[in-house]
C-alpha cells in the first residue's frame, strides 16, 4: 500500500468534482472548489474520519468492498478504478459480472433521477447502487452478501422475501424471465465464472430452478410493465426501461409511471414516506440476509 500516492490521488479526484457532478447542491458557503471530504465519505458510505485518515495517509489498507466504494464516490473510470486498487496494494477487479464498479456513465444519470425509482444491476441481478426513491419501493438491496447478493439467486431460495414485491399470480413469469436472464449471462462468461456458481448451487437447491433451467431460454427482459406490491402504496403499475454498459455487463434500470395516474400519485407518495413505518413484519421480511 502506497499511503503517501494514495493519500494525494483521493486529494485530487476530491477536488477535480464539483457538487452537482455528483448530484450534490453546492450552498452559499463554499470556500473551496471540489467536494469536501465528509461528502465523499457520505457518497462512500463511510465515516469522515476514516476518509480523513486515508488522505492524511494514516489509516489502514481499504478493503476491496471499500475501495469499490470510493472508486464510485469519487466517479472513477476504469482505469481511475484500477490505479486506486493498485496504491491501496489490492488487484484489480477482473471485469466479469460487473463487479462492484458502478459505470461513470451509468452513475451520472442515476444522480439526476430523484423523483422516480432507479437502480443500477449486474447481469446476474446483482444491486450496486440504489436511488432513495428505489430503496422506498423495493427495500434496500445493498446488505446482501455472497450469492445472495443476485436477485435470481434470492428468488429461489428465499421466495418468501424475495417475491413478496410482485403478484402471486406473476411468479411463474418472474421464474423464467429470471431464468432466462442467467442463461444469456452464463453463455457469455461460462461455467467457471461466478454464472455458474449460482448455476450450479440454485440447481441443488432449488428444483423449480432445475426445471426451468431445462428449457434453455434465454433473454434478457427489462424494458416491460410489472405491477409491484408495496406495504402501504398497494399495487403500483409501472414501465420499465433499462439502459446497458457498451458490454452489456451492467443496466441501469428506471421505473416510470405516466402523469396524472393512480401509479404516478403513489409514486409522489412514496417521496414522502420514504422507508418509514414500513412496520416490524415487513422490515423483517426485508432486511439483508
């Protein structure tokens, strides 16, 4: 670990950003261009001082779940990513799955969408970044760790939380399309990535999984209408749009509704509520597992 290079390079990233380039509102106070370091740990989803001490080249080697962290603070591209693994003595993450890297492309325009859910996906259903307004609807996806971490994995071997959101009478679809999507991400990155992993473990767990996986369909189905299920909005009918990486490795996926309906007031309820009094029964139902 270069502490001394690492320390500068976050100085430098910091103070090349502007506010609004992170979705950020300036105020009337600001001193000096750039961020300030308690906004990228904010951004970071860690503590200011913890921030402080890398830039003061005194704190210790970032894990690699932190450093993806940083990497996406601060909106570096891949080769920003990798230059910062490497003075914080860590490999770079390989590009497959998508890993934790959010897209800088994808991440600016998931910092202009405040009044509409959006989320930005792995091609294995894995969640990198949540909008507020997608935590309020969907739960935050954010603590799950290992498999777990893709929704088609959690779809099978956790349907009681995982298919709470959507109509019983739309699981059947749901199982296939989520089959179908692993299936186009498994004859890309091949039987020894992470796509087979989850293969390979939904099919000793899940034998719903097994059957569909026989049929061999594949696709990958974003831009649809689903209707979600919340605890206190109900039913919302909603258009799905998705916008993919230049590889295909990452989606960013927007959920609309058209003006002046009964999805489009629920929607504007859900700015105000937020993730308050969703109730005992169903934060337990939606904490990470």
């Amino acid at each position: 670990m270069d502490r001394p290079a690492l320390a500068d390079f976050l100085r430098r990233r910091r103070e090349a950003l502007r506010p609004q380039d992170v979705g950020l509102v300036a105020g009337p106070r600001r001193r000096a261009p750039g961020l300030r370091r308690e906004e990228v740990a904010q951004l970071a989803a860690m503590s200011a001082d913890y921030y402080t001490r890398l830039e003061q080249r005194r704190g210790p080697q970032p894990s690699e779940q932190m450093l993806a962290s940083l990497a996406r603070a601060l909106r570096l591209d891949g080769d920003g990513r990798d230059h910062l693994y490497r003075l914080a003595g860590r490999n770079p993450p390989g590009p497959e799955a998508g890993g934790r890297f959010v897209a800088p492309a994808l991440q600016r325009v998931l910092d202009r969408l405040e009044d509409t859910p959006a989320l930005v996906l792995t091609w294995l259903g894995e969640t990198l970044v949540m909008n507020t307004m997608a935590v309020a609807l969907l739960g935050d996806r954010s603590g799950y760790r290992g498999l777990a971490r893709s929704e088609v994995y959690r779809w099978f071997t956790d349907p009681d939380g995982a298919r709470q959101i959507y109509p019983p009478e739309d699981h059947e679809r749901q199982s296939r399309a989520q089959v179908s999507s692993l299936r186009a991400a498994y004859g890309v990155l091949g039987p020894r990535s992470r796509a087979g992993e989850i293969v390979r473990a939904l099919e000793r767990e899940s034998p719903e999984f097994a059957a569909i996986w026989q049929r061999h369909e594949v696709g990958r189905r974003f831009e649809d209408h689903k209707v979600l299920l919340h605890p206190q909005a109900g039913p919302i009918g909603l258009d799905c749009q998705a916008l993919f990486t230049e590889d295909q490795s990452q989606c960013l996926l927007v959920l609309t509704a058209p003006p002046r309906t009964d999805a489009a007031e629920k929607l504007a309820l859900l700015r105000v509520i937020g993730t308050q009094d969703l109730g005992p029964e169903v934060a337990a139902t939606r904490a990470p597992r």
